[in-house]
C-alpha cells in the first residue's frame, strides 16, 4: 500500500523542519498570512530552507508557501524567492493569481457538506480539505464529518483539526492520499512540539 503523504503545516524553527526531513515528511508549510500565530518572515524561511539543503545532499520534501490575506507584493516577492516548490491558498476566499510561478498550485477548500469528484473540478494534482470557517485561513482544529468526503477519489490532503489521537481513526474510515496538520501537532497556539509530531507519524503510518 502506497504511503500516506504528511504535510506539517506552519514550521517556524530549523529543528522541527530537520525532525520532519528526518522523517519523512513530505511537506513543510510556511505560513505568510498575517493573521496566524504561525506567520513566519520570509527571512527566515529562507534560512531553514537553505539550511537544510545544507544538511541534507538529496532532499524530497516540498516546502509549501500558505497565503491567506497576505498582501500582493508580498506574496509576490515570496514566490519569486525561489525556494518554495508550491503555493496554497484559499480560492473560495481570495482571487488570486501567481504570475510566472511554475511550482504546484495547491488550493484549500472549506467542506461543509458533502462533496464529490464533480465538486472539486479543479486541474490541479492535488488539493487539500479542510473544515470551513468563513473569514479564516484554516489551523482552527476543528474537524469536519469526514462523510462529507468518503466518495472522493482524486489526490487530496485531510485537514481540519486532525492530532495524535483522532488521525489513526481518520485513517482507518477514508484511508486518505495524504493528510494536512498543524494545530494538532502544537502544545501551546503556534509552537510546534516534536512528541507530538513523532506520535502523529506512529499513529498515521502503522
């Protein structure tokens, strides 16, 4: 069976981005939006980036820009910077576009009732479901019913409050292609702690 990938969401240290390389982690998310408690300076995302291209001779995993409200010129000068692999972003909430980007486009999409395939008529590889919350860019950890989305069959990362606890039993119900964490994976709002990040990986990857 082909391995779940895990995307960790709002990575605002080096140590907790080498723990996750280390790992396996297929994804590391910075967050731009300046409404999160996990807004990181492009500074220094370019410096744990570089840093572990340092450390680290082959490195697989995608780093992820999050934009949510983040203004125009900002965004565009974080894509240009040429460190980021993907964008995601909230398409229901902000129009936007990413001119002479030609990473991955990610888009988040807020469920709130059932959704199929036909729902999510969207041309790129991979897109990730979150809880809905208008007005907010995702991380709330709240969950959704996971019913909502049994019968999709395209690539798409499980978000909306998942954690240690819950994500076996996630698992076990859609046996998801990936799946989204970042609150669930924090003791104090915005801080990222490495025992929780370890049991999450145990619990998602039997």
């Amino acid at each position: 069976m082909k391995s779940i990938r895990i995307k960790i969401c709002g990575i605002k240290t080096l140590s907790v981005a080498e723990f996750c390389v280390d790992n396996g982690i297929d994804c590391l998310g910075f967050n731009f939006s300046p409404m999160s408690k996990r807004k990181i300076d492009l500074s220094d995302s370019i410096q744990i980036i570089n840093e572990l291209h340092k450390r680290y001779s082959k490195i697989q995993t995608q780093f992820v820009a999050l934009f949510f409200k983040t203004p125009q010129d900002e965004m565009t000068k974080i894509y240009k910077s040429g460190v980021f692999q993907t964008i995601q972003y909230l398409p229901l909430l902000e129009d936007l576009s990413f001119p002479d980007f030609s990473g991955e486009i990610l888009p988040q999409i807020g469920v709130s009732a059932p959704i199929s395939d036909n729902d999510l008529n969207r041309s790129d590889d991979w897109v990730i479901l979150d809880s809905f919350h208008k007005e907010e860019g995702g991380g709330t950890g709240s969950t959704f019913p996971w019913k909502f989305v049994e019968s999709i069959k395209r690539n798409y990362f499980l978000a909306g409050g998942l954690n240690p606890e819950n994500v076996k039993l996630a698992v076990d119900y859609l046996n998801p292609p990936g799946l989204d964490v970042a609150s669930g994976v924090e003791e104090t709002p915005g801080e990222k702690s490495i025992p929780l990040i370890q049991r999450f990986i145990k619990n998602a990857r039997p």
